[in-house]
C-alpha cells in the first residue's frame, strides 16, 4: 500500500485533476500522469461521445511551438509527409521517423502562416509518454540558430469536446463562428472572453474540436461545459472510440520498430513529392519490395475478446500478435488491431486467436471497424 501512494504521489497531475476527485472519477496511471480512466462508465461515456457530446482532459499531451523562416523546410525532412501543402490554419497527422523508418511518435503539425517578415509559426501535439523523447529528438535534427523552439506543456491546458453536437456546446462560448472550421482546420479563438487556441481534430472518429488554453480557463470552460450538460470522459471511453475507428495507439499499435507503411499509414508517406527525410531509403525499399507484415482490423465470434499480447495462429502455427481489442460498444461484436504476414492480411482472412489457451476464430476485416456519418471533410 505504501509503494501505492507513493507511485500515485510521483505521478503528475492536470490543472482539472481536482474536477475529476470532485466527480468521482477512476484514474489511473497513463504516460507518468495520473488520468480518469472513466467518470460515469465506459459505455455511457463512450455512447455520449457517439451520440450527443463527451469531453476528455488531455492536458497530459505534449504541446510544442515553432517559429523560424524556414520553418516547414526544417520539418519536412522529419516526417514522410508534405508539409509545404499546408496552407495557414491547415493541419497535418504525420509521424517522426527514425533512420530504420520506424515511428518515433505520431503528431500533427498546426501550420499557422507567414507573417509579414517571412518567419513561418507552428503548433506540435505529441503524446504525453514521448514528450521528451520527441522535444530531444525536434530539437537534435532542427537547426536552432534557423528555428525557435517553446515547450508550452506545462503551462496549457488541453480539453476535447467531441460527438455530433459539440458544436452546439462549445459554441456558446466561442466568441468566433466554429462552423466554417473543415476537418484538422484551426485557428486562434477566444474561449470566456480569454485567448485560446481551437482545432477541428479529434481521437475519436466523431466530430468535434481540441481546444488549448490557459489553465484557469479551462477549469472555467470545463465547468460551463458539465453544466450544459456535456459529459466528462475518461481514457478508457477514449481507447474503445479510437479503436472502433481504427486509430492507432503509440506503443502498442505503432512503435519505433514499425514504418507507417506496416501499419497501413500510407497515405502519410509522400514520395513522389519530397525531397529526402528522415527514414526515407527504407520506406523506398518497402514501398518496392513490399512489406513483411501489415497491421489489420480482426472481428472475433461471440464475446471472445482479443487482448494487447495475444497470439494471432493460422494453421496452428504462431502468426502474430494482437496490438489492441475491445468489445466494440457501438458494434456489439469483439475488435482488434494486430500485426500479421502480408500474406495474411487480405480481407476476409480465417486466423485465430489464443485467449487464455485456446484458439478461436477471428477474420480479418475492413479499417476502420465503424465510420461516423457526423464527421466534416476538409
């Protein structure tokens, strides 16, 4: 019990950590911070976000601004994806690489423009478990006499409002009009009458908007969003709706040993338009002799759930191994991500896997498990 309290006591803790304690929240340990794993219930919470609207504290991730005339030209040879197709207010999902292709963190990069003297500004949202990893890694490939770096994690807040109507709650305290905001669109707002920072992006597979601001105005915003009724959620209804949406999770579906193309992240890799990054030589080899194994969506029968670590069998042989499960909440039916040979990674696959000492069946199936019909285009 004592070495409890104290791992708990070394955990960091969010400006709404307290909120949480008020609401009776269940936390957990997640990336060196102390985290709701769930408020009301994984499923209500989940079905809110579905349905209606849900908000997450996501203070925890790592927050990173840059500024510097050649800005975009810095970062493009980090990451397989053209940046210098953002226009300003543009954002991009992307990867860090290391030299072996393999994915370093999964990030998005917030193009704000060019002002008047040629100097190019930009905001980076990293996992909150490789913050430092990734600030080591930025600033160890950037040139810092051409790029100014500011690490403003421990002094923004972060909160996402997700769900078909988180508009209608979010809007009432926005003092712009969020409606023209396309998909992974953003710009500077005024959130309580404060300065804030507000992007249509989300790890949910719902529409909705992330919004970054000063620690007292998001418990001010928080608040006045639980009490116009939006629901607070947890981590584990955050993990279920990013599944359900095949999104990946760092370090378990994606990792410095996998490539984007292994983990059917093509559509960040852009060859054909690029000059060399970071990573590059193998992502060539790969996209020419192909990869090895690919990572794919599995349906299992019945309430048989695939588990992080289990074993994925074809022809009783070891095969692979699941990344990430779940009881999909929306679909009814059990889902997982795992990594299998390219072979067998063809939709409509038979394989099993091995729960608890005995195989069952599971097919292989389209990405992602659930699409929402709530969500805008850019």
């Amino acid at each position: 019990m004592a070495n409890q309290e104290e791992n708990a006591q070394s955990l960091a803790r969010t400006v709404l950590y307290q909120l949480g304690v008020e609401l009776k929240a269940r936390f957990t340990s997640f990336g060196g911070w102390e985290m709701p794993v769930q408020f009301s219930g994984i499923t209500r919470e989940h079905e809110a976000v579905r349905n209606t609207a849900g908000m997450f504290d996501i203070s925890h991730m790592g927050k990173f601004t840059f500024q510097g005339k050649n800005l975009i030209s810095q970062l493009q040879s980090l990451v397989p994806s053209d940046l210098s197709r953002l226009q300003p207010t543009q954002a991009q999902y992307t990867v860090l690489l290391n030299p072996q292709g393999g994915i370093i963190d999964d990030i998005i990069v917030y193009y704000q423009g060019e002002d008047t003297t040629g100097t190019q500004r930009a905001f980076i949202i990293v996992n909150a478990a490789t913050t430092d990893k990734d600030k080591a890694w930025l600033l160890a490939n950037l040139d810092q006499n051409e790029v100014q770096f500011q690490d403003l994690s421990p002094e923004k807040a972060l909160i996402a409002v997700q769900g078909p109507k988180a508009i209608k709650y979010l809007q009432p305290l926005v003092e712009q009009d969020l409606q023209p905001i396309k998909a992974f669109g953003h710009l500077q707002a005024t959130v309580l009458g404060k300065p804030a920072f507000i992007a249509r992006t989300g790890y949910t597979g719902e529409d909705g908007f992330e919004v970054m601001l000063d620690p007292d105005v998001a418990v001010e915003l928080w608040q006045s969003l639980y009490d116009a009724g939006v629901i607070p959620c947890g981590l584990g209804a955050r993990d279920t709706l990013r599944l359900e949406a095949a999104m990946a999770l760092y370090g378990q579906d994606i990792d410095d040993t996998t490539t984007p193309l292994e983990a059917g992240l093509n559509w960040l890799v852009h060859l054909d338009t690029k000059d060399d990054f970071i990573g590059r030589s193998v992502l060539e080899q790969q996209k020419t002799g192909g990869v090895q194994r690919r990572l794919v969506g599995l349906q299992t029968q019945g309430r048989n759930i695939a588990r992080h670590g289990y074993q994925i069998l074809s022809a009783g042989k070891v095969v692979g191994e699941v990344t990430s499960g779940t009881l999909s909440p929306t679909l009814g039916y059990p889902i997982a991500l795992a990594y299998v040979p390219t072979k067998l990674a063809t939709v409509g696959q038979q394989l099993e896997v091995e729960i608890r000492g005995k195989a069952y069946p599971a097919v292989v199936v389209k990405r992602p498990f659930y699409r929402s019909k709530n969500r805008v285009t850019n």
